[in-house]
C-alpha cells in the first residue's frame, strides 16, 4: 500500500511539474523595459505606427498571461504569451529605432526650413524699410510693422523648439511664420500702390 502510495505521488509530482509552466516574468520585464526605452526615444510622437503595434503587442501578451494566471496550476500554459512578449520587445526596440531616425530627418528637415523662413522674414523687412510712408498709407504700414515683430517674435520661439528638439511643434510654428510673412510682402505691396496711388 504505501509504496503504491508512494508511485502516485511520485506520478503526480511528475505531472504537476510539467503541466504547471512557469509565467514568463523575465520576458514580460524585458518587454516593459523596451517600452519605456521607446517611450524615451519618443517613439508615440515620432514613430506612433511601430509603437501602436508594439504597445497592443505588449497589452495582448498581459492579457494571455493573466488569462493562464487565472487558470488552475496543472493547466496553465505560457508558451504564447512568452513568445508575444518577445515579440513586444523586438517591435518596441524597432519602434525606438524608427523614432531616432525620423527625428534626425526632421533635424535636417528643420535646419533648411528655419533657414528659408529667414529668408522669407529677411526680405519681409527690406520691403518694409523701402516702402515710402505718407499720408495714404501710414497707417497700414504702422500695422505691418507691428505684425512683423510679431513674426519674429514666433520665429524666435520655433528657434527655441528646435533647439529643445520640440520638432513637431516647431515644424508647425514654422509653417505659419512662413504664411504670415509672404502675406505681410503682399500687404507692403498693397501699401506701396496705395501710397503711390495706383
């Protein structure tokens, strides 16, 4: 009796090793460690595609596991949720790298754009300091002079985006400090016809 007793336990020790996996906790760290890598890397803003995919990965690997942590212990299997945390890592690290390299093109990207809106505000101001002032327009071109300090003043403050490497944001500020000053070229032309009276 009692070694009958004996090979059953043995049988079923046997059987609740293997049929009891062990949770993937070293996988599922390393996954949330890429994650905050590729959170750092700004990959939400500079890379959201790659991360969205990573991130769901990720969020569907915690859920495989929680789905096993709640079964009962000689039935859970972990194998697919390791293997999708190991996936969320690659796809995060990927989603990192992705974000490193579009931010450097928006750096290139940026350097020529600051340049040419400088241009656009350089030659905004020429037109300003050349357009005769008189009794017809004197007062438009009082308003164009306030308007253009205010465009510098933005272009100042996408300088400083850029050199924060906010470049989204500066990329935007940019864009309409070029639509404002090509519009304040054709307000001094408006004001020099009005001043010469054609």
């Amino acid at each position: 009796m009692f070694k009958r007793m004996s090979v059953l336990l043995l049988v079923l020790a046997v059987f609740l090793m293997v049929g009891c996996s062990k949770p993937p906790e070293v996988e599922m760290s390393a996954a949330d460690t890429a994650m905050q890598a590729a959170k750092t890397a700004e990959s939400e803003t500079y890379a959201p595609q790659a991360y969205r995919m990573a991130l769901d990965t990720l969020n569907a690997a915690k859920a495989a596991k929680q789905e096993q942590d709640s079964k009962f212990a000689l039935f859970r299997k972990y194998g697919k949720s390791k293997e999708m945390f190991v996936s969320a890592k690659a796809l995060m690290e990927k989603a990192g790298v992705d974000a490193k390299a579009e931010k450097e093109r928006m750096r290139a990207e940026l350097q020529s754009m600051l340049a040419d809106v400088k241009m656009v505000l350089d030659s905004a101001q020429v037109a300003l300091d050349k357009a005769p002032v008189g009794k017809g327009n004197k007062a438009d071109i009082e308003l164009i002079k306030n308007d253009l300090a205010g465009v510098n003043a933005a272009y100042t403050a996408a300088e400083a985006e850029f050199q924060a490497e906010k470049f989204m944001t500066c990329k935007a500020k940019l864009e309409t400090v070029r639509t404002r000053a090509q519009a304040i070229i054709t307000e001094i032309e408006a004001a020099k016809a009005k001043k010469s009276g054609k």
